[in-house]
C-alpha cells in the first residue's frame, strides 16, 4: 500500500467513525444508557396504563373478544361509584389499613427503640425480627391458614392455653367477626419490622449533644422522650406509614390466600373485588375504570399525605 | 470510667433485651412450625394437641416430589420390595410412586425468572442510574418520580392491560414474558436505589480516569462500577427477593410452563384434603434460601431498605 492510499483512507473516515475511536460522546452515552430503561417502562408501564383509561370507557370484555367494542362514556365510573359493592370493598381495605398501620407503628417504634438500647446481641435478634419481611406473602399466608386452623391449628391452641377457650370454639378465617382481624395480625407478624427498620434508622440518626444538652438544662427522661425522641423520629415514622399504606391498599397475595376475600365477602379488599371484576366476571371495561379509580385515589391521598410530610421535615 | 449520659444503664439494657428476644420468639414461632411440620407424617400434622415431639419423617417431602397411586394390599404384596426409602415410605400408605410431582418444574421457574430478572433489572438499571446521576438528562427528577409512581399501581390493575397485551403477542405464560414483567416493575426501584449509591461515589475518581485518556465507558466499567459493586449487590438482593416472593402476576399469567412456586405451592393436594406437610416441604425448600440469604446479608440488606425508604 502507498502512503497515497494510507492519506485517502485517513481522510474519509466519517466523523461518526472517527468520534467511536475517541470515545463516544456524553451525550450519545447518556441516551444509550437510558434508553433501554425508558423503552421498557414505556411499553410495560405506561402504554398499559394508556390502554387501561382507554378501556375505562368502552363495555369491552376481554372473554368476548369478537364483539363489537362501543365507547358508553363515563357509565363505567357512574356505576361504580355508585355500587355498593365497592364501596364495601373500600370500606374493608380502610379497616385493613387502618388497623395494620396502627398496630405496625406502635409495635415498630416500641422495638426500635428497645433494640437503641444497644443490648449485646442486638444485631442478631434484629435479623430475625426482620425475617417475615423477605419471605413470600402467599406462601406465607397459605401457611397460615394452617396455623388457623379450628382444632389442629397452632395459633388456636396458644390462645387456648393462656385464655382457657376451647380451641375449636372460634375460626380465626370462618366467623365474619374474627376474619377481619385475622387478617391484620399477619400482616402486623409480617410488616411491623419495615417499620422498626425505618424507626432504628431515625434513632440512630439524633446526635447524642442534643440528649447531653438537655441533660445539662436537666430535663427529666420523659421530657426529653417527647421533646427529642418523638419529634426527630416523627419524619422517619411517617415516612413508613407512608409505604406501608400504599403497600397495604394494593394487598392482594396475603388475604387471597388466608380468607379469599371471604367469608361473604367481608375481607374483600380493593384488590380483590378488582380480581374478581377483571377475571372472574370479565368486565373488562368496568374494571379498567375501577383501577384508575384506585390508582387516583392512591396517587392523591399519597401526594397530600406527602406535602404533610415534607411540612414536618421543615420545621 | 468514662460516663455517658445517653448510654443506657445496664438494667435497661437487660429489661429490653428480654422484651425484644420474648418478641422475636414468637416471631419465627410461625416459621419454626412449617419446618416442623415438613418433618411430620400427615396423621401427626393434623393431630390435636398440636405435636411438639414427635418422630420426623420425610413422607412430607417425598409426597412433595412425587404423584401416587393407590393399589390393592394384594397387588402391593406381588411387588419387588422397595429399592429406596421414598417407595418404602409410599409402600406404607398402600400406594406406588406413580411419577414425579410438578414442584420440580415450578421451583426450576422460579429460579429462571428471579435470576432472569434479577439480572436484566441490575444491567439496564445500573446503566441508566449512571446516566441519571452524571449527565443532565431534560426532566430528569419528574421523570424519576414517574417512574417511581407506577408502582402506586395495584398489581392487578396494571395486569388486565399486560393480560390483553401478552395474549396478543404470545408471551402469557412464558419465561421471557415473565422475566420482561418483573424486570419493568423492578427496574424502578433499582434505579432509584442505584443513582443514590452512584451518587456517592466522588465524581472526581472518573475525571482523573478521563484525563488519563480513559473513555467514558471505560471510566464507567473500570472505575465506577467496582466502587459501586456493594450497592448493585444489595439492589440485586431485593430484586431477586421481589421476582422470587411475587404472586399476583404469577397467578394471572402463568398457569404451566412458567409457573413459579408461590401460585403452586398452595395447591398441593393429597389424599382426603390438603396435604399439610407436602405445603410445608414446599414451603421450607422455598422460603430457606430467602432466610439464609438474609441473615448472611443482613448488614447490606437492612441498610438497603432503610436507605431506599428514606432517600425518596
């Protein structure tokens, strides 16, 4: 080869070549990196929410699918709200999550603040305080149904022997009084340490001057209790509500599985009576509208409960 | 001696410790049981008072891998004896293994589709958490938020369109469309959770990379991603916990050849209702891996959720 064609080759490598040798620029970089992510939430994320506020106005029913689809409006929102199912349902979810957070929040801040108290050991005692978080709400919640079994279950026989009833007198998931609390004590069992690891979190992080401070202005234990401890963790604790809430408002796997939504249906939660809508009784269109109903009411009383948030962080 | 205002005395310490160990008692008592019960014959899992002790026997974990058939004592004597302990233990009960079960199968998905997913949510999402934290990308904080915010979505709610989707393109009940699925709901979490480790790692370190006639990518590969190798691990953690635990899309999506344990587990039957210590085999072999991996992860793990929760 002549040095005449070494020069023709050099001069014709196209800029794009030429910037590929150099290294991409940062701008070519940045697409590349984001682009498979935005890709994939766009197709599996936002174009079936898309789908779904289209569906929410049709009577389209997906075990049907040769029939002829016809927009009717906002009939499908007009029915729901007015349905007293669903307003049952709803009223079954705050039960649900109204009890869970409470029971989450006072378990959960009250270990946290025991396990602050650096015993030796504590580590270990945490860690399996923290294993029903990491396990399968389904099989867990299968598992259960066993422990709630009238005359064989575990859970029967512990109440017995220390309240002397018999055990085969009362069905934790049969009776309509006792399913709704069946409910909230596993998802307390299992979602109490989410809420102690956000609140050890929050204790950990005030500084030890601030307690010495007060020593100093000799402020008693419980003052400082109120005035330090539960103003400084209040942020963190709320933060846990907050994602717990949501969590909870979504529940399905857990209650499917201990009580199916029964019995009657006085543990059918949101979820639930959406599953049944959507793939049971196939009402496609109807149940699209229900789950932006959901997704609303969600992203609204989050957005609110935020902006609360953010006002105790500031001060 | 030193003398610390905010150190507990040592009864406080002993009165606390008591209460949270009375606590985690009862706790893993739920825990304790299944494997207990795994152990059990089914006469003794369903026996009142509920058996502490009792002799073990892995009937619950042979009738987990197998199917049965029951035959005739007179036709059960005419067969050469047993060649291992899982047909003496089926001889037992007047019945011949008649095949393996399906656990096999649905355990092998949900190693396929955990890992799958685990792997393509941490690849993807590492990259565009990089990208999030370093370049200025138009919208980058509403499109964080958004991102974030389907996940507000019910699981259910966002199946009936992926329902309606998948069957149009053939991917209901495949691995791929598994896989694709819970890397879109994970990726995220991973991404959020990726940028605030990324974030940490001091800019500086790759521009000494990229005067030193480092490319870009080679900065990245070479110099940010040992440094962030703590932080994609533990986000690999939840991912996998995730794709492992979940059981709403599982049910409405899958019904064989990419089922995954949690929709099968509760719908092992045996003879006469539900065969308690199979569940419960099934349940050990599956939820043990997720328990080891916490207690050897626990320093990663538990800074991994209070750092997620607390950073949004």
């Amino acid at each position: 080869m002549s040095d005449k064609t070494i020069d023709r080759v050099a001069s014709a490598t196209p800029a794009r070549v030429a910037r590929k040798v150099k290294g991409l620029s940062d701008r070519a970089i940045a697409w590349i990196f984001v682009g498979p992510t935005i890709f994939l939430l766009l197709a599996i994320n936002i174009f079936p929410l898309i789908w779904t506020i289209n569906l929410s106005f049709t009577n389209f029913k997906a075990n049907r699918v040769n029939r002829a689809v016809e927009y009717i409006g906002l009939r499908n929102y007009e029915r729901i709200l007015t349905d007293g199912d669903i307003w049952l349902s709803m009223q079954a979810t705050a039960h649900f999550l109204f009890w869970t957070l409470f029971f989450q929040v006072l378990l959960g801040f009250t270990l946290a603040w025991l396990i602050n108290k650096k015993f030796r050991g504590n580590d270990m005692w945490t860690t399996i305080i923290v294993l029903p978080m990491m396990l399968s709400p389904a099989v867990v919640g299968n598992f259960w149904t066993f422990l709630y079994q009238p005359q064989i279950g575990l859970f029967n026989y512990v109440v017995s022997f220390f309240t002397g009833v018999d055990p085969s007198s009362f069905d934790m998931l049969g009776s309509v009084d006792l399913a709704p609390w069946s409910i909230v004590i596993v998802d307390t069992w299992m979602w109490t340490p989410f809420v102690m690891l956000i609140c050890l979190a929050g204790l950990r992080s005030i500084p030890d001057y601030i307690y010495e401070a007060a020593e100093i202005d000799r402020a008693s234990k419980l003052r400082q209790f109120f005035t330090i401890t539960i103003p400084m963790v209040l942020p963190f604790l709320m933060l846990a509500v907050l994602f717990r809430g949501i969590e909870n408002f979504k529940m399905f796997d857990l209650v499917v599985q201990l009580t199916g939504g029964g019995p009657g249906s006085v543990t059918e939660m949101a979820s639930i009576n959406l599953k049944r809508e959507a793939f049971e009784k196939w009402r496609t269109g109807y149940s699209s509208a229900f789950a932006i109903i959901l997704f609303v009411t969600v992203f609204g009383l989050a957005s609110i409960y935020v902006k609360a948030l953010n006002k105790v962080k500031e001060r | 001696m030193s003398y610390s205002v905010t150190e507990p005395s040592s009864r406080q310490k002993w009165i606390a410790g008591a209460l949270v160990i009375l606590y985690a008692l009862i706790t893993m008592a739920p825990l304790v049981w299944i494997m207990m019960t795994s152990f059990k014959t089914p006469p003794d899992s369903i026996s009142y008072p509920p058996k502490v002790f009792y002799q073990p026997s892995l009937e619950g974990y042979v009738n987990l891998f197998t199917t049965r058939t029951r035959v005739s004592p007179e036709r059960l004597a005419e067969l050469p004896p047993p060649t291992n302990f899982a047909e003496e233990i089926v001889r037992n009960r007047d019945m011949v293994i008649a095949g393996p079960s399906k656990f096999g199968g649905r355990f092998l998905n949900s190693v396929i589709i955990g890992f799958g997913s685990t792997f393509l949510s941490i690849f993807l999402g590492t990259l565009a958490a990089y990208a999030f934290s370093r370049f200025k990308i138009p919208l980058a904080d509403d499109l964080l938020f958004f991102i974030l915010s389907t996940r507000m979505m019910p699981p259910i709610a966002v199946a009936i369109p992926i329902f309606l989707m998948y069957r149009k393109l053939g991917l209901t009940d495949t691995h791929l469309g598994m896989i694709l699925l819970y890397t879109a709901v994970n990726i995220s979490l991973a991404v959020w959770l990726l940028k605030g480790f990324i974030d940490e790692i001091p800019r500086e370190y790759e521009e000494a990379a990229l005067i030193d006639g480092y490319t870009r990518f080679q900065a990245f590969y070479k110099v940010v991603l040992p440094q962030a190798a703590t932080g994609i691990a533990s986000t690999a953690i939840f991912c996998l916990i995730f794709a492992w635990n979940e059981y709403a899309f599982a049910v409405l999506l899958t019904s064989g050849t990419a089922q995954t344990a949690p929709p099968f587990i509760p719908t092992i039957i045996g003879v006469g209702g539900l065969d308690w210590p199979a569940i419960a085999a099934g349940a050990t072999l599956f939820l043990l891996p997720v328990m080891i991996f916490t207690v050897m992860l626990r320093k990663h793990l538990l800074r991994g959720i209070t750092f997620g929760a607390v950073r949004k």
